[in-house]
C-alpha cells in the first residue's frame, strides 16, 4: 500500500474523525465551562461572605489568629463547592468513616480547598506599607485550587483552552487537506475511462464523480465544523469567566488586606504629616515673639 492509498483511506473517513472530535470538543469544553462557572459563583459569594463577616470578627493586631477566626465563621455561611457525591449526607456519612481516607481527602478539598489556601498567604498580608501584587496572590491560591485547573483533576482546562483555540483552524485545514487527497485519489481513474465506450465506462465515471463529490463535502463539513466552534468560543469563552473569577479573587485579598491595616497609616501618610509638623515650627519660629496676636491667629 503507497502513501496515496493510506491517505485515500483516511480520507475517506475524514468527516467522521473530525465529527467524533467535535463532540469530544464540545463535550469537554461543557464541563470545563461548567466548572469555572462554578467556580465563578462560588468565589462571589465567598467574596460576599467575606464582607458580610470581616466587620463582626475583631482584629486584635494578631493577623494570624484573626484570619483563622473570620474563616471559620466564613466557612459556615459557604455551600460545599464540587461536591462529588450525591448528596451532603452521603457526604457527611463517608466523611465520618475513618477508614477511607480518600473520603476525608474530598470532604476537605470541597470544603475548605479555596478558603485554606487563602490563609496559607497571610505573610504576603504583613505588609502595611507596601500592598502586595493582589492578582499575583489570586492566581498563586487558583493553581493550586483542584478543581480549578483539571476537569475530573484529570484533563488540565488550561490545555484544553488552547486546544479548543486551535479547533476552528485545524478544521479547515483538515477539510481542504481532505479535498486534496480524494481529488488526488481519483484523478488516476480518469486514465481507466474509455470515451469510445461510454457505456461500459460509466461505473469508473460515477465512482470518479462520487469520489470528488465526497472530497469536497470534507471542506464543507471542515467549514461548518470550525463555524460551530467558533461561535462558541466567542460567545462562551472559557478565558472571560477564568479572567472574572481571577480578579474576583484579587478583590478579596486587597478587602482582607485594607481590613488588616486600616487603622495604621501608610509611609506616604506619616511623611507628609510630619512635613506638616515642621511647618508649623518654622511659621512659628518666624513670628515675632512682641506680636501675640498674630501669633494666635496663625495657629493650625
């Protein structure tokens, strides 16, 4: 078998192949669309829950000790995020076999997998003078974050993002490649035609014609199959809903980190008030000490 044949062959079933991957495509890009969403309303009303409690837990100055408070009291306001069972008590009775660590490995990660890996960047929140890179902090907290980055914590969604951008492209590729290989497949049953005999050369015509037909239905179905995907790419895009949950994240960390600080003045702000301070001085060093009245009228 030469090149030509195998690639005839794989011709053949081309629209097939790219059809099974077009519902492979959609179907994997559903589930990822579907968990970020997820993700997307969880974050929000953790960000919500946030607020609500920041206020009603009281900062002693140990920063450590208050985010452990307020967390705990979040974490009784937040749903079970990505849960796996089937319902919360199926969850609860697995949870409550200590014999299957694996359950309190899930009961643990739905739970609290956002909210722990916050915490664990309370060092970057020390800081009252310099505010951290809060989109650096969100997007440290996400990767880490299982349900965040694999679907099935198999399938990485970042990978899968670039892929399904490549889709649409690799579609009409595919289509005109099949086109190519079918016409030149069947172009050597031309030579097999005898125009003296139309008749008995009418089977090698039909096949002939058959054979360019299906050829070019690969570059259609290639078209209609990058249209589809491109049409979902740019009306649910995978990268809008990540981009929101990402500054989502960062709004919590700058709310945690003004909550943390607010009653300290930045470096920016003692310097002027003491700039303030010793112009004061200077104004009074500079009134005569003989005019007590203008002295008392220039006070701040």
């Amino acid at each position: 078998m030469n090149l030509v044949e195998l690639l005839s062959g794989f011709a053949e079933n081309l629209i097939e192949f790219m059809a099974f991957i077009l519902f492979l495509a959609l179907f994997l890009r559903y589930m990822a669309y579907r968990m970020c969403a997820s993700t997307q309303t969880y974050v929000k009303t953790l960000s919500r829950s946030i607020e609500k409690n920041v206020l009603k837990v009281e900062n002693h100055g140990k920063i450590d000790s208050w985010m452990k408070e307020l967390f705990s009291v979040v974490e009784k306001d937040m749903p079970n995020r990505g849960i796996r069972f089937q319902n919360k008590k199926q969850a609860m009775e697995r949870f409550a076999n200590k014999n299957k660590q694996t359950s309190i490995d899930d009961f643990i990660a739905v739970k609290r997998s956002l909210t722990y890996n916050i915490t664990q960047q309370t060092d970057a929140l020390r800081n009252p003078v310099h505010p951290p890179d809060f989109l650096e902090l969100s997007n440290r907290v996400m990767a880490v974050d299982p349900y965040w980055n694999k679907i099935y914590q198999i399938i990485p969604v970042s990978t899968l993002q670039r892929v399904l951008s490549m889709l649409p492209g690799l579609y009409i590729i595919g289509g005109i490649f099949g086109t190519f290989i079918g016409i030149t497949a069947a172009l050597p049953m031309i030579a097999e035609i005898d125009l003296s005999n139309l008749d008995a050369s009418a089977p090698i015509l039909n096949q002939f014609v058959g054979n360019i037909a299906y050829s070019m239905n690969t570059s259609i179905a290639g078209i209609i199959f990058s249209v589809i995907m491109t049409l979902l790419n740019t009306l649910f895009p995978l990268e809008t809903v990540r981009n929101d949950v990402e500054e989502n994240m960062a709004s919590i960390f700058e709310n945690l980190w003004i909550q943390i600080h607010k009653d300290k003045l930045w470096h920016g702000e003692k310097e002027i008030i003491a700039k303030l301070e010793q112009l004061v001085e200077l104004q009074k060093a500079m009134i005569p000490a003989n005019n007590p009245k203008q002295a008392a009228g220039n006070g701040f």
